[in-house]
C-alpha cells in the first residue's frame, strides 16, 4: 500500500512557474513508477508527466514538453514536477499516482494502482 500528497499548487500568473511535490509513504518507494494527471472542469483527466522508478524514463504530453520536468528523489520519497511558462489552459486539479509497473514512464491511467487527493493549479490571464 502506498499513499500519496501532493502540495505546491497554488495560483500563478501567465508566464510563471510552480513546482509540484508528490510525498510518499507506505512500501519502498522505488518499487514505483510514478506519474501526474490532471484534471479540468468539464473535461476529462488527462496525462502530464511520468517517471519511472530511477528516473532514467521519462515521458511527458505533448502539451507541456519544454515547459515541465518530472524529477524524483527517492531517498526523500519524493517526485516533483517543476512547471515553467505556465499558461492559462495549465489551470487544473493535479493528481499523481503510483504504478508497480515500475520499468517504464507509464503514460496510461489505467495502470496506476495509487492516487493521491491532488492539488489546484490554477494560472490566470
């Protein structure tokens, strides 16, 4: 059983950044690959960034390449998302979660067994 905060949301101008923590406890945290969703009102949960257990695989949406970085730490039970260059369309609940599917950045959902209670970002114009 793993579970999962996140903190660092908050509101931010257009052109600012953030930088998201997701804090685990529970099972040994590299046992996990990790990843962020995030969810807008009215439309559905999308993917964001992923990261597997070493942080040697990374993959994120097309939508925020070169302008967030997933990182972890495990020795401090921890994976981070540094958003950059904000834009209003950022604006969203974050979620990270937890897959056993530890070996690649797993972009898919469905596969993560653990969610945290997620965070708002909310970027405004």
């Amino acid at each position: 059983q793993v579970s999962l905060v996140e903190s660092g949301g908050g509101l931010v101008q257009a052109g600012g950044s953030l930088r998201l923590s997701c804090a685990a406890s529970g099972r040994t945290f590299s046992s996990y690959g990790v990843g962020w969703f995030r969810q807008a009102p009215g439309k559905e949960r999308e993917f964001v960034s992923a990261i597997n257990w070493s942080g040697g695989g990374i993959a994120h949406a097309d939508s925020v390449k070169g302008r967030f970085t997933i990182s972890r730490d495990n020795a401090k039970n921890t994976v981070y998302l540094q958003m950059n260059s904000l834009k209003p369309e950022d604006t969203a609940v974050y979620y990270c979660a937890a897959t056993s599917k530890r070996l690649l950045a797993t972009t898919r959902a469905g596969e993560y067994e653990y969610w945290g209670q997620g965070t708002q970002v909310t970027v405004s114009s």
